[in-house]
C-alpha cells in the first residue's frame, strides 16, 4: 500500500483508534480507550454461544411453521444481493420453511442485480410479490430526498438520493405481513454486526413499525410531501398503523442475532453453491455491497461529501478487524471514497438538477460538521446519556453542537429538553428523544445554510461541569426500566 503510512482524510476529527471510522459517523460511540461500538460489537461476537442462539432460531421457526398451516411461514425481504440469496439458503434449505419472498424495488436495478434476484427466485423455488415505484415518482422523490431546503421546502431532506429505497424496503414487506396475516419477518444482518449503531452486547430489542424510519429513512412519508409530492403519491410508503400490526402479530428477527454471520464467506458460499455474481461497484473495492443497484455509488458519494466517509471506508473498517488489513492499508483503500462515481451523471439527469447546484447543497459540510447528541452538555457527554439522566434524575434533550477534535466537546449550537407523559415506557421516551433530535437536526441545517454560521458561533462548553458517561451496564438497565414503570422519574409529569 505504499511506503509512508496512509493519514486519515479528515483533519481534526478524531477516529477511531482501531479501525478507519471517524466520529462524523451516525451514532458512533467510543469507550473510555478511543474503541467504535463496530469494533467492541466484534469482539463480544465472539464470546457468544452461537449454539445456543441456534437453538433459540430453530423454536422461532418451528414455532412459526406450526402456526402457519396452509399460509407462509414467514416474509422474507429480498432484494437479490447476497445477503438475501444468503437467507433464503438458511430459511429454505436449512430449516425447511417455505417463506413468501417480498421485494421493494428502488426501480434503479442493474443487470447484474436483477439476474441475481431472478435467479435465486428460482433456485429456491419462491413464490414472489414485488412493489415497483414508477419512474417519475422515483425522480422526483431523488430529488427531494436530497435536500428539500434547496428547493425552497419547508422541511429539509436526508442528505442523499435514495429516500424511497429506505423507506420502501421497511414499508412494504410490514405491508404484505399484515395484508396476508403472516406474523414473522426475517431479516439478514444484524444492526449489531458493522453499522455501530448497536452492538452484541446492546442489541436493538424491539423491531417496530418505525424502525427502518429511525435507522435509515428518517423522514416519514408526511415530512416527504411538498409542492411536486402529494400525500397520494407517498401513500405506498406509508407503514401500517400499529393497531394492525398488533392485530396480525407481526413480528421480526435478524439471522445475524442467531447464527455468526460472515459476509466474506456467506458470499463465497452463495457464489459458488447458487451462481450469485459479483458486480464493480463504485466508491468500493468489493463487488458485492448493493450490487443490485446502478445508484449505489451516489449514495456513497454523498455521505463521503457529508461525513468524510464512504463505502471504501466502511468496508476496510471491516477488514481491519478481521485481521485481514492493518489500520493504515485501510486508511488507504478509504481514499477511493473521494472518487466521483458516474452515478452522479444519472441523478443530475434525473432529477434536472445541475452538478453546481448539488455540490451547493452538499456544501454545509464545509461549514462544519454537526452532531445532534442525545444528552444535554456538557454535564453529559458519552454514551448513554437518556438512561443514566433516568437514574439520576435529569433532564433529558438533545444537544446540537459543531464536532471538534475531541468526544462530545464542540461549540454548542442549540440545546432543548422534553417532559413526558406519566404512563410512558422505556421505548417511548428512547423514540420521542430520537424524533425531536431528527426536528432539530433539520431546523439547525436550514439555520446554517441561511445564516452561513461556522463553529466559531458556537458556544464554548463549560469544562468545569463536563462529564463523561459510558456505556450503561445490563444491571443498570433494570434499574432504569424500573424507575420508569414506577413513574418515579421527575420528568414523567404529563
């Protein structure tokens, strides 16, 4: 990989001190030694005993079968790729169910994708529902997808193209679940496994109606709607209400909670058992991530131009705790993030939108990168800020703030704190939390591009009341869903 050892790309922005992620990632969290939840999450996998996790699999689905009669056994959302082709092995061939396989499709699928879909179809011998977008409705969400300020909207877009494919992909197989009273969806990998969004041992217990809405799409249907899309058009992306999702009993689970899950292997295995083909692929130096797709590239590209990261970045970090790199090959394979993918052409094309324009509303990363933290600052910075503010009888908010070079240390931007109805639970006060930190998040990126504000105009946090929480132990969480259900949280006062 060269001779000088390779530099992160960001300046002034710490990484973590394992792999090649930088804080500007969603959600990223670091230990008191400078260690992602990624790379914690792939050391507890571990020390899993996956025997077990077997064991607990095999009920779910013979408790499924069972249930089913003459109907499905389960949903399985495919899409093609390889974890999917992946999961219909597992599902079909390992533990005999006959699952009805789903698919949304984003409507920009290549060749190579759509031979992959097709062909496993037919190796596994599915029955199949597939929902397609048209084509101007896809274009127009693209464009709206990716920052409806630009455009004089009222609220702002996600920061990339593929809204409708984060929304889709979460929508339609709840959809099909509750319209053909099929309880049980099956996903593939686990948010444990990469994302850092969770980890092994803080794994995300609740698949709920609004979980593709938390962890990808973050705007509902309603936050899409604006003078070139009405309510009727982003009716298909609308989930379920949760009376009908209780009333079917629809639930969810990851094969990757259950069996150790190993994409390098798994896509060996598929290649050489199925016939799944590889693909290049844009901004990456595998051929497989999202080989269905002609538009992964832009997505990748925008988040490089947002978070300094992309999917070459990503990735290595992969690699590097396998073993298979070491931290600087990886920092040098993530300079391929950088590289404009010539799915920007097809967007610009798409959407009529000028490459001016668009570098105009990615630009604001220049202007700083923002975090929203769930915790108030800096009496609470770290991890776990909503449960030890629980335990300890604070406040809980969020705080808007420019990163700096250090953990939760920038220049405050603007901070606001909630009260909570008396009769709420755990889960609900971890969502409304989540949902006024996506308001805010917008509010303070249209301030910033009207106002042009930089880290400068922020407010210097006060080190003499700044504290850092970790992680909250398992023990601690019992205690946290106690003083909830005991209403004895000051903050419950609605």
């Amino acid at each position: 990989m060269g001779d000088t050892k390779s530099e992160p790309i960001l300046k002034g922005v710490h990484y973590c001190v394992r792999c090649c992620m930088p804080e500007t990632q969603e959600g990223i969290q670091f230990d008191e030694l400078g260690i992602c939840q990624a790379c914690q999450s792939s050391e507890q996998k571990i020390h899993i005993n996956w025997v077990e996790k077997g064991a607990q699999l095999r009920t779910i689905l013979e408790d499924a079968k069972a249930a089913a009669g003459n109907n499905y056994d389960c949903v399985l959302p495919v899409s093609g790729g390889k974890d999917s082709t992946f999961q219909m092995h597992v599902l079909v061939r390992v533990y005999g169910m006959k699952p009805l396989a789903v698919t949304f499709s984003h409507n920009w699928y290549s060749e190579t994708g759509w031979y992959n879909l097709q062909n496993s179809l037919q190796q596994f011998n599915l029955d199949h529902i597939m929902f397609t977008p048209n084509r101007d409705l896809v274009n127009r969400l693209a464009r709206r997808s990716l920052d409806g300020n630009y455009f004089k909207r009222q609220t702002h877009g996600i920061g990339d193209s593929c809204w409708h494919c984060h929304a889709g992909v979460g929508a339609f197989p709840l959809q099909v679940a509750v319209k053909f009273k099929i309880p049980l969806l099956v996903w593939g990998e686990s948010i444990a496994e990469a994302s850092g969004r969770a980890s092994y041992k803080f794994p995300v217990h609740k698949l709920d109606k609004d979980y593709f809405t938390r962890v990808s799409a973050k705007l509902t249907p309603s936050q899409m709607v604006c003078a070139y899309l009405s309510e009727r058009d982003l009716y298909p992306f609308n989930v379920p209400t949760v009376e009908e999702i209780e009333d079917a009993g629809v639930f969810g689970i990851h094969l990757g909670d259950y069996i150790f899950w190993e994409k390098e292997r798994q896509t060996e295995f598929v290649r050489d058992t199925y016939g799944w083909k590889e693909t290049e692929m844009e901004n990456a130096y595998k051929g497989y991530k999202s080989a269905e797709c002609i538009m992964a590239g832009m997505h990748d590209f925008t988040c490089y131009l947002k978070r300094g990261y992309g999917r070459s970045t990503y990735q290595a970090s992969v690699d590097v705790r396998a073993g298979l790199l070491t931290r600087e090959e990886g920092l040098e394979l993530a300079r391929r993030d950088s590289e404009r993918p010539e799915a920007l052409d097809y967007y610009l094309k798409a959407t009529g939108m000028t490459e001016a324009e668009f570098m105009e509303i990615i630009s604001s990363v220049k202007h700083g990168v923002v975090n929203i933290h769930p915790g108030l600052l800096p009496e609470y910075r770290g991890s776990s800020c909503v449960e030890w503010a629980i335990l300890n009888d604070d406040k809980i908010g969020n705080t808007a703030h420019f990163m700096d070079e250090g953990y939760d240390t920038g220049p405050i931007i603007v901070q606001e704190w909630y009260e909570f109805p008396k009769d709420s639970d755990y889960q609900s006060i971890r969502r409304r939390v989540y949902r006024e930190g996506c308001v805010m998040a917008g509010k303070v990126l249209s301030a910033i591009q009207k106002t042009r504000m930089t880290p400068t105009d922020g407010i210097r946090q006060a080190s003499t009341s700044a504290r850092y929480w970790k992680p909250i132990p398992e023990d601690k969480m019992t205690d946290v869903y106690k003083t909830i259900k005991a209403r004895a949280y000051r903050y419950q006062c609605l």
